[in-house]
C-alpha cells in the first residue's frame, strides 16, 4: 500500500452544488442543448417525431423525453454528420481508429476544449495532482481522446507534463526515474506491465518516485487496484469517459475512492435495464446512458454506452455532490453467454486475483467444437512462482479452477503460461477472444 496520505481538495465550486441548485441548472442546460441539438439534422427529425418542444424541458427528468442515440448513429452520419455548429466554428477532431468498421468522429469547438480540460482537471485535482508535480502521460497520442484529454487537464492544473506516449516500457521506467514523475496516468493494464519491468531491473516500489496514478480506458477490477498499488507503491484512481460524450472527465474518483463522481453540472446519467430501456434503482446495475449538456460542437442526447455500472446518490464524506457510479462491471455487448450462463471478463480477472501466484495478465478463448461452449483461461504465472515441478503447477491450476467457478458458476478449462507471454499494450487489454464469432473461411 502507498506509503503518504491525501488531502481533500475540491478545484470548482460547482463540485459541491446542493441538488436543488443542480437539478436547475441541468434543467436551463438541458433546454439549450436540444435547441443545440435541432441544428442537427438527425436529431431534428427525432425530436420531431416525438413531439418535443422546447417548452416540455423543464428539468432533468425531462431526459425521458428525448431519443436515444447510439454508436451506429455516428457511423451512419459519418464523418461530421452530428455536427451542431458551422464547420469553421470546430477546433478539434478527435475519433476511433476504425479497425472494427467505418471510424467516428467527434468534433469539438474552442470552448469544448476548454469546458474538456477542466473536467480532467477536476478529477485530477481530486487524486492528488498538484500544481509542483511532474506527470508521466504512457496513452498515445492522436485521434485516441485519451493522451490528449489528460494532457490539457494536467496543463490546467499548472502540472509538467511529459508526453511519452506508448510502447518501449524499459524506457517509460528509465524516464520516470530520471524525471522524477510523481504521477502516472495510463491504461490499468499497462500500469501492471510497468511495474513488472520495473522490477525485472531491480527495482523496488518505493525505489519509484510515483505516488499517485490514473487510470482508465479499460474496465478493472479493485483486485487490480490493489495489484497496481503494490507493484508501484502508489495510490490508484479510477476514472471514466468515452469519446462519444467528451472523453476522459466524464467522472473521476475522490480520496475517498467509493465510485467515481459524474460531473452532473455537465452531463445527466442514466441507469437503464439494457433490455427494457426503464430506469433502475440505485445500487443495481444497469446499462449508463449520458446526455451532455454543455457541449457545443456535436451535443448527444441520451447516448447508450453499453456500459454496465450502478448508481449511488447517498452523500461523500468528500463533499463533493455529483452522483458516484462504480466501476464498470462489463459491457452489454462484451457478455459472454456461456452454456446459459451470462459471464464477463470482469468476473474472471476478479477471481484470479484471489488467487496467489498468477499475474494479473489473462486471455479467455472461447470455442464450439462440438454441441457445448468450451472456454480456455490462459493465466500467466509470476516469475517468482513459475516452477519446474508438475504438482506445484497443478495445484495451482486447481486453485484457480475452484476460484473462477465460485465467482462465475461455470467450468472452465485452466491453462498455465509462462510469465510474460501473453501480449502486453499500452492500449486496451485484449481479454477475450471468442472464436464462435469467426466467420467460417
């Protein structure tokens, strides 16, 4: 565990609004980003065919009047066609690569990037970040909103930031101890894999200068956290966002890392059943739909993020008054529906954890070869535990087995790999490949 403590402290004012004054606020906000959105013509024509007036939009409820909009909507106005504001008004376009289709697009105007940065910034301030601290940014740069988003809210802070991108993590180590980085920010994943090749040249946790660290862009789990924390000798914040709704800054962990506060004065959260499209109570887990309110460029409204999380309203010992939403618990599309058994990847990398001597580093294949789902869980093994005796191995593939059925209810078939073979990337993790969904050649 990390070895210094955090102090509480709060960048805007509009952190820590009363609810009353909040929900006003989303109500004037919400009004003027529909009257935004009609610009679009998509949107128009939605609205339309609802019969919304802008007069119906009196508070945040009001959102359950409003129609969904969900990623095939980008591709299908693609590029630029969810554009609210004329083309010379845009000051930045940031998207996906496309490797899994047509890309998207999302443009934003000057004060978007303005409106981008203070959001990050918020979430950072809250985790830690001071204006003397060095951040070491391990995202790449490019259409990806990630290493630019927090880059400008580390700038916002009046933080230095060194811009080091991806890749070559012997060299990521060498530049962190020679800068003397206090904070890394980067996938999760990619956190745990700098700290095995800082170890792998001798160094200690407490020989890293890190103290605080960042992370988002992928699903984890708390065992991660703990993982992260002990690897690196840091304390570790969660936080959430995704490109169609700004990117990262859409919500951020507190010190009290009790789920991640949504930023409420800038988007309104949902928590729907994925099926039914009905709210859900708080506490359960549903599918987070967002709308912004702020956004000038290209506004969304009730954007489907296939996203499974809860939501919490009871008040933070922080003080600040955004509702909190926990971890992502999976995506809707992301689920595996194993031999009936609804299964997310989530599920597996939290039963590895509990299980000492496998690294947090997994890759689930799963198969048809016959009438039966079968699923393969690749599970590399520490270096300091990797052993040349069969029984010491299959007793530890036996503990995983038993782990991974208690928290998933199915069996899966273990298999044992030597350390550092499965692939690493300072992008998202790939966790599953499912080869029922392979196209026969």
């Amino acid at each position: 565990m990390a070895r210094f403590a955090l102090e509480n402290r709060i960048l805007d004012p509009e952190e820590t609004l009363d609810r009353d004054a909040l929900a006003a606020l989303q109500g004037r906000r919400l009004a003027d980003t529909v009257r935004r959105a009609r610009a679009v013509p998509r949107y128009r024509k939605a609205l339309e065919a609802l019969g919304v007036r802008d007069e119906d939009l009196r508070g945040p409820a009001d959102v359950r009047r409003l129609p969904f909009t969900v990623k095939d909507d980008l591709r299908q106005s693609y590029p630029l066609g969810l554009l609210a504001v004329p083309r010379e008004q845009v000051a930045r376009i940031h998207g996906s690569s496309g490797t899994t289709g047509r890309p998207t697009f999302v443009a934003y105007t000057r004060r978007d990037l303005e409106t981008w940065s203070g959001l990050v910034a918020r979430f950072l301030v809250a985790g830690g970040l001071r204006p003397e601290h060095t951040v070491h940014v391990a995202f790449g740069y490019g259409l990806f909103t990630g290493g630019f988003g927090l880059h400008y809210g580390i700038e916002r802070v009046g933080a230095a930031v060194v811009p080091s991108g991806g890749g070559n993590t012997p060299r990521q180590v060498r530049l962190i101890c020679d800068l003397s980085a206090e904070v890394l920010i980067c996938t999760p994943s990619y956190a745990l894999h700098v700290g095995e090749v800082a170890r792998a040249e001798g160094l200690r946790p407490g020989d890293l200068p890190l103290r605080y660290g960042h992370f988002g862009g992928e699903p984890w789990t708390e065992e991660m956290r703990g993982e992260i924390e002990r690897s690196l000798g840091i304390l570790a914040f969660n936080n959430y966002g995704l490109s169609e709704v700004i990117g990262p800054g859409v919500a951020g962990e507190c010190p009290a890392r009790d789920g991640m506060h949504v930023q409420e004065d800038h988007f309104i959260v949902e928590c729907l059943d994925p099926v039914t499209l009905e709210p859900v109570p708080d506490g359960e887990v549903g599918e987070l739909v967002f709308t912004s309110l702020t956004k000038e460029a290209m506004p969304v409204l009730r954007y489907r993020t296939r996203d499974l999380a809860a939501l919490d309203r009871s008040p933070c010992p922080c003080g600040r008054t955004g509702v909190r939403m926990s971890r992502v618990r999976g995506r809707s599309d992301d689920m595996l529906i194993i031999r009936g058994v609804n299964v997310f990847p989530s599920q597996v990398e939290e039963a590895l954890l509990r299980v000492e001597g496998t690294a947090p580093h997994y890759l689930i294949e799963v198969s048809r070869p016959g009438a039966l789902d079968e699923v393969v869980v690749k599970v590399e093994v520490r270096p300091e535990d990797f052993r040349d005796e069969m029984r010491q191995m299959v007793e530890l593939r036996d503990r995983i087995d038993r782990e991974i059925h208690a928290v998933t209810g199915i069996r899966m078939i273990v298999e044992l790999v030597a350390p550092n073979t499965l692939e690493r990337s300072a992008g998202k993790a790939r966790r599953v490949l499912d080869h029922r969904k392979v196209a026969p050649a």
